[in-house]
C-alpha cells in the first residue's frame, strides 16, 4: 500500500515591509542577511557542537515540544529560531496502532495540527518568545522586554517590518 502525505510545503514568503511573515526561518534569516550578521554568528543549536554552522538542529531534547532551529549569536544576544511541533498524544487519548500506516497517519495529522514557527531571544535575564501560525503570533511571553515591545500583542498579525524591529532593537541594545 503507497501512503501519500497531506502535509505540503508553506507558501513562499515574500519581503516587502507590509508582507506578513508566514515563514518565521526565512524572515529572520532575510533580515539578518540584510543588516550584514555574519555567518559567523550562527551555532548549531542542539549546542553538540559550537562551530560556526547555520543549519537546523533539534534545540534541547526536555524542550516540549520539539524544536527544530537554528541559533544566532550576536554580541551578548542569543537568537533561536525555527519550527516546533508535538508528536506526543495526548493523555489518554485513543490512537490506532494496528499497523504502521496508522502510526505514521496520527504522527502527520499531529504535526499538521501542531506545526509554529518559533522565535525566542535571549539577552541576560531578559527574554522575548513568540510563536507565529499562519501570519499570527499566537503565543508572547516578554520578561525584561515588557516596556521595549509594548506594541506587540498575541493575535496580531506579524509583517516583516515588525520582525525588522525587533531584531535590530534587540541588537542595539546589546
């Protein structure tokens, strides 16, 4: 039996100011390619390794749920970025496992239902974490950050520009 998968690519992001960020990676990776950071700035985030690497690793494996991104260190700010989702069910849910086709099945509809792109910056104490679906930060969490963002709110839609200054504040500050 062939299984095919429902899950497909995103739409491609565009970047204009105005555009609304439906692919957090390749938002961040556009504006950090545009205000000049370094490839030398980026680590592979599962932190096996501090070589200078932009590619995706899984974060921390205690992390729920899991983490696939990348990592960015710039002056005394460390980015992370990338998608999570959860492949865990949940507590005493029902789920078929005759055969493999309906495990595969409930770990796709899982990551389907689950898939956010994620953002979490780190600079001392202070720490910045959203979670964007589809344009829209469905999650925010701002400690130290709380006077410097005050213009972001969950279930706003995130644009480029948005994105834009809230990388360079965070850098300025460093």
């Amino acid at each position: 039996m062939t299984y095919k998968s429902e899950i497909t690519d995103a739409e491609q992001q565009e970047f204009s100011a105005d555009s609304t960020v439906l692919n957090l990676v390749a938002g961040i990776d556009y504006i950090f390619n545009k205000l000049g950071v370094a490839e030398s700035a980026f680590r592979n985030p599962s932190g096996q390794s501090e070589e200078n690497e932009k590619v995706a690793g899984m974060t921390n494996s205690y992390l729920l749920p899991t983490r696939i991104g990348r990592k960015a260190v710039v002056d005394k700010v460390d980015i992370f970025y990338g998608r999570k989702f959860n492949v865990a069910p949940d507590v005493y849910e029902i789920v078929s496992f005759d055969a493999p086709i309906d495990i595969f099945s409930f770990v796709e509809s899982q990551v389907r239902e689950t898939l956010t792109d994620y953002m979490s910056i780190h600079r001392g104490t202070f720490m910045l974490n959203l979670d964007v679906k589809n344009g829209v930060i469905t999650s925010l969490s701002k400690i130290g950050f709380d006077e410097q963002f005050k213009d972001l709110s969950k279930n706003m839609i995130l644009t480029i520009s948005d994105l834009e200054k809230i990388i360079q504040s965070v850098l300025e500050i460093s």
